[in-house]
C-alpha cells in the first residue's frame, strides 16, 4: 500500500486582513459637536485597532454638514470612490442618520455597495448591509432619519414664518419690473413701463398669447435676460399683487418627501397677506380691474373634469421627476406615463408602461413573497423586535421611560393593596391613584412619540403583512385589487424598466417590468 508523505508549506499563508473605514458627521459647529467628533474618531481608530483581522483604511470625516444629500459631502464622496477602486471593504458608521438623511440616497449607496462587495455596518441600529434581512430594516431606519432631518428643515422655517405673519419677511427673488435693494424692492423703471403696458393691453381686449407674441418680436427682454415670451410667464404678471404694494406668502409648498418638488399651494398651507411692504409700480383700480377680467375668462374656458379613480391612480411615482403616473389608452391598450414626460417629453426621459406589465409585476411580487414568507417577513418581525429590545437597552432615556413607568405601576399596585386590607381610606386612595395615572398617561405619551414606538408601528404593519400573505392559499393568477389596496403603499418606475414596490411596514421589493 503506497504511503503519502506530507510536505509542510514553507511558508505560512497569511489571511488578508479586512479593509475598514469609518464614517463621521455631525450636524453643526458648536463646541459641544467638534468634541464629538473628534470622540467618534478616536473611537472608531482604537475600535478597529482592537481587531486582529481588520486594518484601517481612513476615518472619513464631515463636519457641519447637511446630511440630506449626499453631494454636498466632500469626505463621503471620497470614501465611495475609494470603494469604488475597491480599496475598501467594509464601512462602520454610528447610525443610519449618520450616513444619510435621504431614503433613496441611502439605499441607492449602501445597494452600490453591496454589489462592490462592500458592507455597511451600523453600530447603533445593529444593521449589516450585507445581511438581506437588514436591508429591509435600513429602508425603516432611514426613513425615521429622514423625518429628523425633515423636522430640522422646518424648525428652521418657523422663524420665517412669524416674519410672514408680520409682514416683514423679503423675498430674495424680486419681480420683474423691481429690483431688490438692500432688502427692500425697489421699482425698476425700464421694466415698470412694460408691466403697466401689459396690464392695460389685456384690459383693452389682448390675450396673454398676443402679448407674449408681441413683446417676443419687439425683443423686450424678459427677467432672465431672453426675448421669448410666454403666455404663462405674461399671466404671472398680471396676477402679481406685489405690483400694487402688497406681498402674498406662501403661494407655493414643498413636499414633505423626497425630493422636495415645488407645487402651488391649494391649501396644503397657510398662505399670509402683507399691505404695503414696499412702493407700488401700479394703480389698484387697474390692477383689480384686470384681475376681475382673468377671473371672467378663466370661468368662459373651464369645465370642471372629475378624473376617474383606477387601482394605479396617485400610486406610481416616477423615480427620477418625482411626478404620479398617469394613465393614457394607446392604440387600444392601456398604458401609464410619468405625467411630466407625458406634457414634455424632454422634461422627463421616461417610458411607457401597459398596464398589464405592471399587474404582471405585482403579481410576482405576491407570489415571491408567499413562497419565500418565513425567510423573509419571519426574519424582519424577529430582526424588528431585536431592535425595539436593543433599543430599550442602549437608550438612556428609553431605560429611564421604562423604570419610570415600572416604578409609577408598583406604587399604582401597593396603593391597592393597601387600600384592600383597609389600612388606606378610600378617598385618599382615589386622589392618590387618579394622580399617579396621570402620570404614567405622560410617560406613556411620551414612550410612544419616541423612536421605539417607530418601530413598534413597523413591527406591527409587518406582522398584519404577513397575516395578509397567510391567507393566500393558493399563488395569485390574476390582479387582486383589494389585496393590492392593503398591502401596497407606493410604487416607483425607474428608467431602467425596474418597478420598486413599497409595502406595509416599508418594506421594499424590486420587480422587472
């Protein structure tokens, strides 16, 4: 019988340590925040020193930065291009808010990624990216984070505002026929003779149309410098209150979700009217004259259209604008567009979609979800609670809550036995107890506006997910519009013909259509 002989390696092979790099931000430049930074730094330095298979790469560091959008941090756009040359390996980051404040940018870099080979791991939050599971749980978490930086945004707003409410708030966008002088609009002559030639060009019987086309021929400049008028931009003008003197606040909002599109406001918010915040360009009689001539022909030319509700209406975004889809018959097939590629092809470099494709993708989303239930909502409610019970433990002011409220109880409980055994009287006990609930009714408040009660929401949106996705006994064949109205928040479209299905709890899943 032959014998094998071993040949021992004549050199040890060694394991290639991981490359790990850290990111830090902090969100202003107080003296409290710059400790804090430079805290997170030597952390993170001695925390991955500690680790016998793991090498430093970097601390990658921004300071006083807005965390909504990734652009405008110089050091994170640094790491991604060291991760894109694949000089790193894995990301450690205090929390989801640390490394965006934007949902779509952080899925979007940590999807990036994970296709790199590339993990981000978050200390706080307990997330590796690289795990399926936690993917789910950093949509949730950087949703929360988003709402804090949305919160910051308009804390912000509130002093401008009271301006408005006082009238002294200026906007830094003068009209035409003004210019704006050390915060205060001043009438531009040259322009001012165009705006009062307008105003009484329309009351004599022009259209907005024959005046755009007639001051685009005399090559009247227009703010922005060019010749071209439009009857939008003439039909502005001649709504303008700020022409007589007074200021209206407020005409157009902002979304409250990403991105952020400006829209006219409709009574989404209050609107504020200021008179006579600077020195009128026109006489009023003219001006409510020409404003009761557009009300006149604005009522000639509308009728009023109710848009039929179909399964998809206000429930497809476009991914790039932000704008709904809308539903348009092609050659007798039913299709949905984004709506601003619908009005101008090139504001929107978007496709049409038949709206049998998209059932399609609904459907398999379904199916996927029922043959793969367990693996995947199963590991979200486990990786939910995980999280709320690591959040309990972690948060000082969590633990607290929760010892209050314990301790609120056990009095609320020797009360009652006392007042059981007879040793207290029943009107000391009622005064006694009545007061101790109203205080745990203000603790309890209080837990539940946290971010525990955030994901205790998720946890139970998920759980009613999976008790919906129970009840199909058999793998869906046609389109259940009712399953989809409870189960289905929102649906994104991407030019690359991916459709992005957000569903209870937020949980999301991709489909090809």
């Amino acid at each position: 019988m032959p014998v094998a002989k071993l040949i021992a390696p004549t050199t040890k092979q060694e394991i290639p340590k991981l490359r790990v790099a850290a990111y830090c931000r902090v969100s202003s430049n107080s003296a409290d925040q710059r400790n804090s930074f430079a805290t997170q730094e030597r952390v993170y330095t001695k925390y991955i020193a500690e680790k016998q298979e793991w090498e430093l790469v970097d601390i990658f560091a921004d300071e006083g930065l807005s965390g909504m959008k990734a652009d405008n941090r110089p050091e994170f756009q640094r790491m991604i291009r060291m991760c894109e040359l694949h000089q790193i390996d894995l990301i450690l980051t205090k929390s989801v808010s640390r490394f965006a404040r934007n949902v779509k940018e952080a899925l979007n870099y940590t999807r990036k990624l994970k296709l790199l080979g590339i993990g981000v791991q978050f200390e706080e939050d307990g997330i590796n990216t690289l795990a399926m599971a936690d993917e789910m749980l950093l949509n949730t978490f950087a949703a929360i984070a988003q709402e804090e930086s949305k919160s910051i945004s308009q804390n912000q707003r509130l002093s401008i505002v009271k301006r408005m409410e006082l009238g002294e708030y200026v906007d830094s966008n003068a009209p035409y026929g003004y210019r704006l002088i050390n915060k205060t609009l001043s009438v531009y002559e040259p322009e001012a003779i165009i705006v009062r030639w307008i105003y009484q060009t329309y009351l004599n019987g022009w259209s907005t149309n024959e005046i755009a086309k007639d001051l685009s021929v005399r090559n009247i400049p227009t703010k922005c410098g060019k010749s071209t008028w439009t009857s939008t931009r003439v039909s502005y003008i001649l709504s303008n209150e700020r022409y007589i003197g007074d200021c209206k606040y407020q005409k157009t909002c902002r979304e409250a979700i990403v991105p952020f599109r400006q829209s006219k406001n409709r009574g989404q918010e209050d609107m504020f009217y200021a008179k006579e915040t600077h020195t009128p360009l026109l006489d009023k009689h003219l001006f409510y004259q020409v404003q009761d001539l557009l009300e006149k022909r604005k009522k000639q030319h509308c009728t009023e259209i109710v848009p039929k509700q179909y399964p998809f209406t206000s429930r497809i975004r476009c991914s790039e604008c932000g704008a709904f889809y809308h539903r348009k018959v092609r050659n007798g097939t039913v299709k949905w567009v984004c709506s601003r590629h619908a009005a101008d092809t090139t504001a929107c470099d978007s496709h049409y979609y038949s709206e049998a494709r998209i059932y399609d993708g609904i459907i398999t989303m379904i199916n996927k979800l029922r043959f793969c239930e367990e693996d995947i909502l199963g590991q979200t409610i486990q990786k939910l609670e995980f999280a709320a019970a690591a959040y309990k433990r972690n948060n000082r002011a969590a633990s607290q809550l929760s010892q209050s409220i314990a301790e609120l109880n056990a009095k609320l409980l020797a009360l009652e036995r006392l007042r059981t055994k007879g040793y207290l009287a029943a009107d000391i006990y009622h005064t006694q107890a009545r007061e101790i609930r109203q205080q745990l009714d203000k603790l309890k408040t209080e837990r539940y506006s946290s971010f525990e009660s955030k994901i205790l929401t998720m946890l139970e949106d998920v759980r009613k997910l999976k008790s919906l996705i129970d009840e199909l006994e058999q793998p869906l064949e046609v389109f259940d519009e009712k399953l989809f109205h409870e189960i289905v928040t929102d649906i994104c479209i991407n030019h690359h013909d991916e459709m992005t299905v957000t569903l209870l709890g937020g949980l999301r899943f991709t489909e090809q259509i």
